[in-house]
C-alpha cells in the first residue's frame, strides 16, 4: 500500500473519530418540539454557557463517547443553546436555569420530565439518558398527568419547578402531594426550595412538613434562617386574625402587642405596614392606604425605587391632597435622579399636573413622552399635559 493510501485511511478513520459524537439539532426551539412530536421522541437539552468550565469538559469527554452518542443519536432529538445568547435568553428565563451545565429532558410540550445540574461522568450520563427515556410522555400533558394522579416522586418536583409561576396554585398542590408522599427524612436543596416556596401559613399541610423535619431541612437551611421563615409564617396567622375584611381594617395594637418576640420592633411594624399597603390597595381601602404609605415612606432613602413610585402613582392617581401629593412628588423626584425611564418621568410629571406645577409638568411630560416612543408605551396622558394652556 502506497503511502497516499495509507494517510488516505489515517484521515479517514480520524474524520469518523471526530464526528463521533451527540448529534446537536441546528434549529430553533419550537421546529426541535416539532420534530420531537413527529419522531415521538424526548429532546435532550444541553443548557450552557460559553465561560463555564465544566460544559466544556462535557462537550469534550461525555458527549464525544461512542456508547453516549448512539444511545442519545437514537432516542433523543438533541438540542444545546447558549444560556446567555439568543434564544437562548429566553429559555433560561422560561425553566429558571441559573447554573450550568444544566441537562434538561423534555416532552413535546416543552415540559421538564427529566433534570440533572452539573459535571457528570460518562457512564453517569449514559444512565441518566436511559432513565429519562420515556416515550410515553412525549405527547403527553403534564398537567393531565398531575390532576390524574399519575407523576411520581421525581415527576412532582419536576412539575413543582415548572408550574411555580405558571400556574402556583397547581405547584402548591403538587408540593402538598410530593411532601405527603416524602418518606425519608433527608432533603435536597431543590426540595427545601420547593417546601419554603409553598408553605404560606401555619394552617398549610406543608407547615407540618416544615416542622416535623426540622433537622433535615436545617442541613441545607440555617437554624437562624429556619426560625426566621417560621416566625414571618406565624406573623402573618397573626396579622390575618387582625384583620377585618368587613371594614377593610387591621387592628395594629394587636399585631404590634402579640407579635412581641416574633421580630424585633422595627422589622415587626415594617412587616406590618408592607402587608397592609398591600391589603389596602388590593381591598381599596385608599384613606388607610394613604396614612400607612405617608407614614412608612417618611424616609424615603431607606426604600427601593420599585417602592417608591408603587407608592406615589396610587397617590398620584388617588389624592387630592396637597400635603400627600407634596410627599408622594419627593419620592419620585429621588427615583427620577437615579433612573430617568417612562414610569419615572410619567409619574412626576403626572403629580406636579395635579400640584398645578405647570412648566415642571411639561418638561417632565415631554421627557416621558419621549421615552414612551422608545419603549413602545402609552404616551396619551402625557401629550394631554404638554397641551394644557
């Protein structure tokens, strides 16, 4: 055999060596659901980012071996996307991934059926994909699955993380079942995350959980922190028992009296003021709303912009007084310094209207109206202002 031949067969066989590995679709999305539908098959999903180690050492060492590529080849429609570009944003935010790698199997319906973080081995993946290979699910909703009955244990947690902001009144379902099923007494930090998401008073199934396994969750959780969720769980049973719904009020004197011991003064009157903003507004209690927010937000260095201008567009919007107007204009004022954005400007310009602040109104209207058009916001009440006389 001449030598052309032989570096001929020494080319090849490296070319057949190089392309030995998981066969990555180079599609969008929803055509990789699509052809998972149609191939009645799981996609497999890489989830990485171009800095992290480990997803390099996975592409190079776990996704290049031959037994790894024939079985996923042939099971899984495979798909990988940069957490941090394109679409890739997009998902991340959509299955709440903030590690990687993360390795994701899913159903037609882009449903987590499967879920691993981090590094792991050849022989580990391998094992990880022939767990995962459910056929069955592909066409398959899980929520149908869940209300009929059918997940198990592994499926629960996985439906816990992908309807818990989708859907939370089904998560918190799903996690009463999950617990009720839970028979060992040692906790992952997916399922600390899981119970403390879906424990929302000491009357909850969940808080029984919460108790009851107070040593396997302070393995994960600190004592201090555990206590601190706890007591937040029994304040808010208390504030609840102050409450009033018939005449929309909270007796404070109660809370601040029987909360004693819970929090120390300060945070326990700072917890109190932030529910009853909340409830004041959700109830539409605007006076109480008014006095709270007026009080709470005397010092307005001590709070968030977000606060701050919650707090006086509902005044803006709401009052008529001039001293209310006066407080809530300051605080959006401190925000516009820090942050000129169309909600910012929107805001003051709307409270100096209302406080017959004519000039200050239309320039900060005309601000507003021009972050409007590159925000692709409303700007009709804004243009309303700018052409007052």
């Amino acid at each position: 055999m001449n030598k052309i031949s032989i570096l001929l067969i020494l080319f090849v066989s490296q070319l057949s060596f190089s392309q030995q590995s998981i066969k990555f679709e180079d599609s969008d999305f929803a055509t990789i659901l699509a052809k998972a539908k149609a191939e009645k098959k799981l996609v497999f999903m890489d989830a990485y980012a171009a800095w992290c180690g480990p997803c390099k050492l996975m592409e190079k060492n776990v996704f290049t071996d031959k037994n790894v590529a024939d079985y996923y080849n042939q099971n899984f429609i495979n798909s990988h996307f940069d957490m941090e570009k394109g679409e890739g944003k997009t998902l991340a935010a959509k299955y709440g991934i903030r590690s990687y790698p993360t390795l994701l199997f899913l159903n037609g319906e882009g449903e987590i059926v499967g879920k691993e973080l981090g590094y792991i081995k050849t022989e580990e993946f391998l094992e990880l994909g022939k767990k995962n290979n459910k056929p069955s699910l592909v066409n398959t909703n899980l929520k149908d699955e869940f209300l009929k009955g059918k997940l198990d244990q592994a499926g629960l947690l996985n439906f816990i993380n992908l309807y818990a902001s989708k859907d939370p009144a089904l998560a918190k379902q799903a996690s009463e079942k999950y617990f009720a099923n839970k028979k060992d007494k040692t906790f992952s930090g997916e399922e600390v995350n899981a119970l403390l998401n879906f424990t929302q008073s000491v009357d909850d199934a969940n808080y029984k959980v919460f108790v009851s396994n107070k040593a396997g969750i302070t393995e994960l959780l600190p004592e201090n922190n555990y206590k601190q969720f706890d007591n937040y769980l029994k304040l808010m049973k208390l504030i609840t028992s102050a409450t009033d719904d018939k005449t929309k009020t909270i007796d404070d004197a109660k809370v601040l009296k029987e909360g004693e011991g819970l929090f120390p003064k300060d945070e326990l009157t700072k917890s109190l003021n932030v529910y009853k903003l909340n409830y004041y507004a959700a109830h539409e209690n605007f006076p109480a709303y008014e006095k709270t927010a007026l009080e709470y937000y005397k010092n307005p260095d001590e709070f968030n912009a977000n606060e701050l201008l919650t707090a006086a567009s509902t005044i803006g919007e709401k009052s008529k007084d001039v001293k209310s107007l006066q407080a809530a204009s300051r605080w959006a004022e401190k925000v516009v310094m820090s942050s000129e954005n169309f909600d910012s400007t929107s805001i003051l310009a709307t409270l100096y209207d209302k406080l017959g602040k004519k000039e200050e109104a239309k320039m900060f209207a005309g601000m507003a109206a021009n972050f409007a058009k590159e925000e692709n916001r409303d700007a009709a009440k804004m243009i309303e202002i700018l052409n007052k006389k």
